[in-house]
C-alpha cells in the first residue's frame, strides 16, 4: 500500500510544479508558436525580404533565452534601484541689485519703494550698415518707440583701424539720428544714424565701426545705460573708393515695401511684366518678403530672377519686433543706402500700384527732365471707377483696358 501512497505523492508534485510554472510555459508556447507562424509566412515572400537560417537561429536563441529568465526572475526580488546621477550644478546667478524697501521718513511720510526687474524693450536692433563715402556711414535699426518719444537717447560713432597704434588713435564722432517713419512705429520705431567723420577713415587698411547707443536715462533717470554695437566690418584691401563716383550699373531700380498676406500670383505677375517693360533692360527690383512670397508667388518670381531682374530678400526675422506695416520704413531705408550707388533713379512704391507715363511719353524722358531734382513724388489716381470723381472723367487716358493683353504679349516676348 506504500507504493499508491508514494505514486500519487509523486503526480501531485508533478501537478504542483507544472501549476506554479503554467505562466513560464505559456510564454514559452506563444512564443514557438509565433517562430513557427514566422518561418511558414517567410515562405511565401520575395528573396529580397527573406532572412537566413542563422537569423532564425539567433532569433529562436533569444526566445529560449528570454523564457529561461522567466521563471528565476519571478521568484527573486527586485534588484534596488540604482541612485540617479547627481544634476549638474547650476550656473552662477549674478547678484540681484539691493532691493529697495519702503521707509518711514523722520517727518512721518512714508516714501514708497519701486524696484525694476527685466526690460520692456530692446535700446536697439541693428538690421544693417553700410558706407555712403569715404569718411561716412549710414546705420539702419530698430529702437523702443517710448525711448525715442519720452527720452533723449543719443548715439556715438566710432572707427577702429585695423592696425590701431598710439600714433592712430580710435576716431570719434556724434551720430546723427533720423526718424523716418513720422510717429507711426509700435512697440519700436526706425532708426537711422548717420556717422560722418571730419576726415576719410579706413583707408583701405580695414577697420571696424562702432555704434554706442546711450538711453541717457530714457528708461530710469538714476542709470544711463550705453550699449555699444559693432555695426560693420571692414577687411583690409576690401574699400573700392571708385564705388561712389562710378556710373551706375542701373538706370532704375525698384525697392518694394514688405509682402505680406495671401498675394495673387496673378496679379504679381502682371505687375512684374508690366514694369520690366515700363523700365527697361537696365533696371532692377528688390522684393522684400514678410511672408506674402508663399508657393506660388515665387514661381512667378523664379523666372524674373534668373534673367537677372529681381532680387528676392527674405525678412521675416523682423516680425519678431512689433512695428509699422512689418517695418517696412526700416526696410526702405535698407535698400535705400544698400543700392544708391547702383542706379540713377530708385522707385518707392507698393504691388497694388502702376507706374503709368502719358500718351507718346517714356519714363526715361520723364526722368530726364527731372534730371536737376534729387526727389520727386508721383501724383496718384484710382483705377477703380466706383473711387474716380465724375468730374475727373476724360481727363485721363484709359490705358488699363489693354494692359492685360500687352502684359500678355511680352511675356511672350521675353519667354517668361
């Protein structure tokens, strides 16, 4: 009777070890049972995705491996968790200013504290600098709208030489500021500094302009902050003195405002034609993208470019400083000063807008009789019939009836 006893001791370990392993050997199972599913799919694939018999063996290695850990990892505890790595210490921070704490005055008056923190806005944004002769310059920027309005920030101009020595000091002179954009700016408003020094600087040995822009207490009356900019480099051998005297390379050139919103492709490229044809062959236009040159503006543009008519500048990094119309003012006076020198006469106008020169005239002619005048504005008039007065009508030539057939025909002409 021993025996029995012992047999069904020995099935009910059996029983009780295949039990408390039942989750290890389900794993097991699914897991040959998806090799198996794997290589019968395998079959039926093409060569180039097929996987050699020792990825299999490796695969199946893995598998068998993973199942063996199973069953030891659930019966031992968890290792501890290992402690994290120590942070990296923070940089220094600098010493805030004492803070001021309000005050009982002897004669009883309580004097109320006024401690700042931080800026509003920035003393000044340089976009670009450029030289207007041998002993003159021209720097274009953004600066804060209430520090140029409440305040007197003043500028200082100053020429490092290249090799600078005792004998060539650093050259000093005041900044001359404009404010070109008449109170329109928002948060900020453009700055134009003109540096003009007593004498030629730089004399082809290279050098460095420095801008130090002082708030002069614009922005608290106890402080006098000065920022100093350097605003354009120099290299030696890089100043073509006949730059300035030179013919220019164009007859007219085009500084257009700043493109934004959603512009009709069409619509530029009827303007673009139309002014091309207008101005002539030596004649050029800078087009300033805020983001109105999307997708297909710019394949009207492409062809413009490649014949050498358009330059394409991307300037949407300004819309990070709130101003007038996308700071267009700070991008007119860019192009002003960066092309002066390269055409006889520049065109300040938008895309909504065409040049129009009477019956049996050219804009050549029209420039040539202006040729003792260094400005001259355009008069305006609406081609829309629901804004002409009625008292203006026949005055004018209709020119806008054939303006699209003739912008048709020289695209043709010209392959665009």
């Amino acid at each position: 009777m021993a025996k029995p006893k012992e047999t069904d001791k020995e099935r009910k370990m059996f029983i009780g070890v295949a039990w408390n392993y039942a989750a290890e050997l389900k794993f097991l199972i699914t897991a040959l049972l998806f090799v198996c599913s794997v290589v019968t799919v395998l079959q039926f694939l093409p060569s180039r995705l097929s996987f050699s018999a020792s990825d299999l063996r490796d695969c199946v290695t893995n598998v068998s491996a993973t199942a063996r850990l199973a069953a030891p990892l659930a019966a031992q505890p968890l290792p501890a968790p290992s402690s994290p790595p120590p942070l990296p210490s923070p940089p220094p921070l600098l010493s805030p200013p004492p803070q001021r704490r309000d005050e009982v005055l002897d004669s009883g008056i309580i004097k109320r504290a006024f401690n700042p923190y931080g800026a509003a806005s920035y003393n000044f944004i340089l976009m670009s600098a450029y030289r207007g002769g041998l002993n003159t310059f021209a720097v274009m920027g953004l600066s804060s709208k209430p520090l140029h309005l409440f305040g007197k920030p003043t500028y200082q101009c100053e020429w490092l030489p290249t090799n600078s020595t005792p004998e060539q000091p650093p050259i000093v002179t005041a900044g001359y500021k404009i404010l070109p954009d008449w109170g329109y700016g928002r948060v900020y408003t453009v700055v134009v500094v003109n540096c003009t020094f007593s004498s030629p600087v730089g004399d082809n040995a290279g050098g460095r302009l420095l801008l130090h822009a002082a708030t002069n207490g614009g922005f608290d009356r106890d402080t006098n902050l000065t920022d100093t900019v350097e605003v354009l480099t120099e290299p030696a051998g890089s100043l073509n003195a006949s730059y300035f005297t030179s013919p220019p390379k164009y007859d007219f050139l085009y500084c257009g405002s700043s493109l934004y919103g959603n512009l009709s492709p069409q619509r530029v490229r009827e303007w673009m034609a139309y002014h091309v044809r207008l101005f002539g062959e030596r004649s050029h236009f800078v087009i300033h993208d805020a983001g109105g040159v999307h997708g297909e503006v710019l394949e009207v543009l492409k062809p413009w470019m490649e014949l050498g008519y358009v330059t394409l500048q991307d300037i949407r990094e300004q819309e990070r400083f709130d101003g007038y119309y996308h700071n267009q003012f700070l991008i007119v006076n860019d192009c002003l000063h960066r092309y002066r020198f390269d055409t006889k006469w520049m065109f300040f106008f938008d895309v909504d807008e065409f040049i129009f020169v009477p019956r049996k005239s050219i804009i050549k002619s029209v420039t040539d009789s202006l040729s003792e005048f260094t400005q001259f504005t355009i008069e305006q008039m609406t081609m829309s019939s629901r804004l002409c007065l009625a008292e203006d009508r026949g005055k004018s030539f209709r020119w806008s009836l054939n303006l699209e057939h003739e912008i048709g025909l020289y695209l043709q002409e010209v392959g665009v």
